[in-house]
C-alpha cells in the first residue's frame, strides 16, 4: 500500500487506518537534506528535508469471521520538512510508540509521535508505504533472514509454479508441505519448505520456508520467505533467486528486514548493492 497525506482528511484515514500504531516500534530513522547550486550565490543551499521512520506495529481486525490479527510494517516519509526535533533524554527510548498525535495547520501537517514530543516533524506532505501480513509475527532468530513480497494484481503462484521456474533456473528444488500449528488465519493459503537438490552436507531440514497469504490491506496476495541460515552458500542463493523470481513476474511492494521498499528498487539493489 502507496498513499499521499496531504489534507486533513488523510490524516484522519491515516489514523483510521494505524489505529494510531497502537504499541508500535520505530525500528529506522532517517534524516536527509537536499542540496542544490545557487549561481547567484555562489554556494549550494538547502532544497528540502525528508525524514523517514520505519514503525512495526500489530493490529486485531474484524472480519467475516470474526477478529484476526495483521502485522505492518510502515515506512512513512514525511517531505518538505520545516521544523522537527529528535530528543531522547537519558534512559528513555522513544522508539516506542505510546501516542501518535497529527493536525493540518496552515496547510503544513504535524505529527507528535510520544507524549512528551522527543520526536515532533511539521512537513509540507507525507508518504506512507506499508507491507502487512497475517497473524503475530514470529521474532526472527539471530542469523535468520527473511522477506516479503505484497502483489498488486494477479493471481497466487502454485507451488508447482515455482518448481517448474526453479528447475529452468538451475535451481532444482524438492517441496515439502506443513500444516499450521494452530487456528489458521483467514488470509493464509499455503506453506512449506524448498529443499534445494544441492543440499550435500546440510541439515536435512535446511531450507528456504515459504508461506502465503491471500488479499490483504488491499493487495492481492502475499508471499514471505524465511531462511535459517542466510550464510549458507546453496540457501542464501536460493532465497535471492527466489525473491527475484517474485519481485520480476508481479508488481508490489516488498519488506527486507527493516527496509520497506518498491520491487524496482529491490531488483536495482542487484547493481548497487541489497540491505536485507
């Protein structure tokens, strides 16, 4: 999901849509400031400031079948910033979301992200582009790695879909399905583990986890990979040749790590270099 805050009537969808982030985490901030050349001068003045923050949060929602629970990740990029403070006192930690406040004043918009405002931003419009995916989401276990693709349109791939393109890629894999370990979300559809048939020498459990989901916040399915062992020569490969796959057949939005990102700018990060 991709949606422009301009009014004040985005902010009050915005918080419709967050709940406010209700216990959510700042788990990136980022502050750039754009520069240009001023001929008249002679010397290269501030064009503009962005400040970007990446918020976790979950949410209970009512569906048909009753309540559920999603988790999104949030990127939202506030632009054309005029005034901001960033202040954590000692001890305290604002990466915590107790209160999220916004308002529309003359025509900039504002955001109180805690009680007590150690992070404040007034910007000229905001951008908020989020992934979201069934359930409470597991912690992942140091070394473990994972991503998530959003689809826009289209339909969810079988996993016969993703065999067939495996093996053409010279990436043959074997599949074994898993059945969930409690009461299924409404959203999941399949899930199960890729075993590369390169495995010589790994566990025989190593592998690349897939599990899917149908529409959700408006996208037309989902798909995470999780990994174990991303250091593992034959898995880290399969998981990159995996999520390439995805990111080249459909159009959407996806997570690596804490990295909300547009499936061009996953599959630009082949030349310049991935964050995952």
């Amino acid at each position: 999901m991709i949606r422009r805050i301009r009014t004040a009537d985005d902010l009050t969808w915005l918080l419709a849509h967050t709940q406010a982030f209700p216990g959510g985490q700042i788990t990136t901030l980022s502050v750039q400031k754009q520069r240009v050349f001023d001929e008249a001068s002679g010397r290269e003045i501030t064009a503009g400031t962005t400040i970007t923050t990446t918020i976790r949060y979950e949410l209970a929602v009512r569906g048909i079948e009753g309540l559920y629970s999603v988790s999104r990740v949030a990127k939202l990029a506030m632009k054309g910033v005029t005034d901001f403070s960033i202040f954590e006192q000692e001890g305290a930690d604002f990466s915590e979301i107790g209160l999220l406040h916004t308002e529309m004043s003359e025509g900039h918009l504002r955001f109180w992200f805690d009680p007590h405002g150690e992070l404040y931003v007034i910007c000229d419009e905001a951008e908020l582009e989020e992934v979201s995916r069934p359930g409470t989401v597991r912690p992942l276990l140091t070394g473990m790695s994972e991503w998530t693709f959003q689809a826009e349109t289209g339909a969810l791939p079988t996993i016969d879909w993703f065999l067939s393109h495996l093996d053409r890629m010279g990436c043959p894999c074997a599949w074994r399905a898993t059945k969930p370990t409690g009461p299924a979300h409404p959203a999941l559809r399949w899930a199960g583990l890729l075993l590369p048939a390169s495995s010589k020498g790994l566990p025989r459990s190593a592998g690349v986890s897939i599990q899917t989901y149908g529409p959700l916040d408006g996208y037309c399915f989902g798909i995470t990979l999780r990994v174990s062992d991303p250091h593992e020569e034959v898995l880290g490969r399969l998981l990159m040749v995996l999520a390439d796959l995805i990111a080249h057949e459909f159009s959407g939005t996806c997570l690596a790590g804490h990295h909300v990102m547009e499936r061009d700018e996953w599959l630009g990060g082949e030349k310049t270099g991935r964050q995952a």
